[in-house]
C-alpha cells in the first residue's frame, strides 16, 4: 500500500510539473536523445559522492549509477521553457522498487533530484550536477570527486 501512495505521488508530482511547463504558450516539446553528460550524485542523507554518467537515447534515460543498482533505462520527457530545459524520468520494477527524475538543463548544466525506494525500505534522494559530453569528448576527463558505494543508502 506504501508503495502505491508513493508511486501515486511521484505521478501527480509529474502530472503536476507537466501542467506547469504547457501552460504558457512558450513549451516546445523537446527530445534530448543523443546527450549525454558526466558528473556525480550526492546521496542527500549521507553526503556520498557517486560518479555518474546520464545519457538520452531512444526516448529512454540511462543512469550508469542506477544501472550499478540494477535498474534498467527509464523513459523521460522534456520540455523547453525560457531558455530551460526540464525533463523527468519514472521507472519501477518489482525487485528493486522505482526511481525518479526530475531535473534542468540550462546550457550545458544538468541538475536533478532523484527518489529511489526498495520495496519496505524508506526513499532515499539524491542531487545530480553534471556537465555535458560532447561527442568524441573522452568520458570522465571533467575532474570531479569519486566515491565507491556499494550501495544507494
């Protein structure tokens, strides 16, 4: 039952955020497909630092530390306000609970909040600051701090 509430509340948060973004008569829909951008995640409780890499491809955003947890690629969507870009992202699986996404993109600077919760454990929220990678640009060459977890709490 908890999860459900929970999951109902992640999808009124983004029923919600949706209905901000096309109500001005400024919002284009727009796909992100093909970036990709490099820097870390802070487990919002802990302090811990993971390196993290998030690409858009096929309608789907993939989180290399997400998928370190077992979580598959999540679909997204995107709208573009006064020069912001705001996308969000659901996924959920039987095992290991759902992940959220709910970020900006201004330039080549991505944030986002991101929720997780294994299923009867409490969520856990992480902030994510990274930077865009350009094609050809090698991976990991923006300097940013490292943390192994072996876990997402």
């Amino acid at each position: 039952m908890r999860r459900l509430a929970s999951i109902l509340a992640a999808m009124v948060i983004a029923a919600s955020l949706c209905g901000e973004l096309t109500a001005e008569n400024s919002d284009t829909a727009l796909p992100l497909d093909g970036q990709a951008y490099e820097g870390h995640m802070v487990v919002a409780h802990t302090g811990a630092e993971i390196r993290e890499h998030i690409a858009f491809e096929d309608g789907e955003l993939r989180s290399e530390a997400f998928q370190g947890f077992g979580f598959a690629d999540g679909p997204y969507s995107a709208f573009s306000r006064n020069g912001e870009i705001r996308f969000q992202s659901f996924g959920d699986t039987a095992a290991l609970g759902y992940v959220t996404w709910t970020g900006t993109i201004m330039g080549d600077t991505l944030t986002a909040t991101v929720a997780s919760r294994d299923p009867g454990e409490p969520e856990v929220r992480y902030i994510v600051s990274a930077k865009r990678v350009l094609k050809g640009q090698q991976r990991h060459s923006i300097p940013l701090p490292t943390v192994t977890v072996g876990s997402r709490t």
